[in-house]
C-alpha cells in the first residue's frame, strides 16, 4: 500500500468518525428530550444513533461523557479568544458569547438535565465552567502584557467573579443576562483594578473586531 492510499484510507476513516459523533450527539439530544437525564442509558443513545454499543462505551464511557460530547461545540467558542485590544472589551465579548451558548439546544437541555441531578453530574459541570473560564484567565494574561493590570491585582478572583457573575445571574433570574445587565456586572468587578477608567461601550457593535 502506497503513501497516498493510506493518506486516502485515514481520511475515509476520519469522515466516518466525525459522522459516528454527529449520529451520537443528535441521539443524546433526542434521547435527552425523550426520558431525561435519568432515563437516559446508552443502549437507548445507541439504538437511537444505530450504532453499536461498544462504539460509544469506547468514546464515551459515562451518561456524563454523553452530555460532555454535545456541548463540545458549544465549548470550542471559548477556545477562539476576542482579543478585541481591552480587558473590558475582551470580557464583556466573553461574557455575551456564555448567554449565547447557553441559550443553543445543547445548553438547555444540559442546563435541564444538570438542574435536576447535579450532584451526578458534578464533575461535568466542573469541566465545563473550567473550559470556559480559561477564556477569562487569557483575557487578563493579555490585559497584562498590555500595561492594563498591574502585578498586585487579583485577577484571578476577578476573572471568577466576572464568569459567575453571569452564571449566577442566570440561575437567579432564569434567563441569560442582557448586554446591559453584562455591562453592570464589569463595572463592579473591574472596579477594583488600580486606575481602572474603563467604561463599557454603549453597545457591543461598538467593541473592535
């Protein structure tokens, strides 16, 4: 067998792959919808993808790996940092795309699978809000290299409070919070940062892209 022919082969076999994960995350999805979190099992995922068993237990060993797959997306949002040229604006971009996200059919239905077994589903969510939150931590590494916060401010308590900020209001409101409401939250939070004068602009078509 020739170079180009397995070159050819591992594409073919990436195609598939790629296919078998789509197939199991539209029937966790569905499946989701159908039974809840605790109907669901992966025979019925399986069944439903028209996949083998041994397939997802393979890729995904737990009920809590299955959510994790069909918020992957959502999450690769978080890996594509703003930059927009200011901690505020960096933030503030973050802050909007967690509403966005969360507001997408994979973040509801986890959001209702986790409000109704959390402790289960513990670890997932630690996951999940770890993944975002390293967006807000390079947000500040960046803010740092430009001279915007100093090296005695505690941006990592910041960055927290800035993420949660939007978490929490969310839970507390049952909604995602507006660009208003985001913008509120960055007063409070950057107020701290010695010599902070940031203002958030008046809508987020003004931040730079």
């Amino acid at each position: 067998m020739d170079s180009s022919t397995r070159r050819t082969r591992g594409v073919q076999r990436g195609a598939r792959s790629q296919r078998v994960v789509e197939k199991v995350r539209e029937a966790t999805m569905a499946e989701l919808a159908r039974v809840g979190f605790p109907g669901l099992t992966v025979e019925g995922v399986a069944k439903a993808a028209n996949v083998n068993r041994t397939t997802i237990y393979r890729r995904w060993p737990s009920k809590g790996a299955l959510l994790l797959a069909i918020l992957e997306p959502g999450l690769e949002r978080f890996d594509h940092d703003p930059d927009t040229g200011s901690l505020g604006g960096d933030l503030l971009a973050l802050m909007l795309l967690m509403g966005e996200t969360a507001a997408l059919p994979p973040g509801q239905a986890v959001h209702r699978a986790v409000g109704s077994t959390s402790d289960e589903l513990k670890e997932l969510v630690d996951t999940v809000n770890e993944r975002a939150l390293g967006a807000f931590r390079r947000a500040f590494d960046r803010a740092r290299a430009r001279g915007e916060v100093g090296p005695t401010d505690d941006t990592e308590m910041i960055a927290h409070l800035a993420f949660f900020g939007v978490v929490l209001w969310a839970e507390t409101h049952e909604r995602t919070a507006s660009e208003q409401e985001c913008r509120r939250i960055l007063r409070v939070v950057l107020a701290p940062l010695a010599g902070s004068t940031w203002t958030p602009p008046a809508r987020i078509d003004d931040l730079p892209h």
